[in-house]
C-alpha cells in the first residue's frame, strides 16, 4: 500500500537537501501518516484507516462521517 492518505490524499513531495556549499541532492518529505481504528456509529462497524495526522485533526474537528463524506465527494476513499 502506498504512503498516502485515504481521506486527504496527501503523499510525498520532493525537493532537495541543501548543504552549506550550496550543494543540491534530492530528497523525499514523507506524510506523516498513522494508522487508525474509527468507530462508525451509523454503520455499527469499525474501519481501519491509514490518515494523515493534519486528517486526525479534522476528524476531531468535524467528525469521521463528515470526513469520509468530504473524501467520497472527491474521490480519495472508495471502500
């Protein structure tokens, strides 16, 4: 499974390690992602989510059926 996030859709950006002489190689910024177990209350089940942890934040915001709405409009969670 790939390093991206299932209600967001973040994944990994690229840019460069910069050295004091100015010296450029590549490098990788990974998402900080977790894996989380949610409770769906409407659904009476559990899922197992691997979320970003900006997407934790969210979720305590607004709630993880609002959220996997939002991600089913726009397409990053399909199950």
């Amino acid at each position: 499974m790939s390093r991206v996030c299932e209600l967001t859709g973040k994944k990994a950006m690229v840019g460069n390690n910069v050295s004091h002489a100015m010296n450029k190689t590549k490098r990788k910024f990974d998402a900080n992602l977790i894996k989380k177990r949610f409770y769906i209350p409407e659904e009476d089940r559990w899922i197992t989510l691997k979320i970003s942890t900006s997407a934790l934040k969210s979720i305590n915001k607004k709630g993880i059926s609002a959220m996997l709405k939002e991600a089913k409009e726009k397409g990053f969670y399909t199950k």
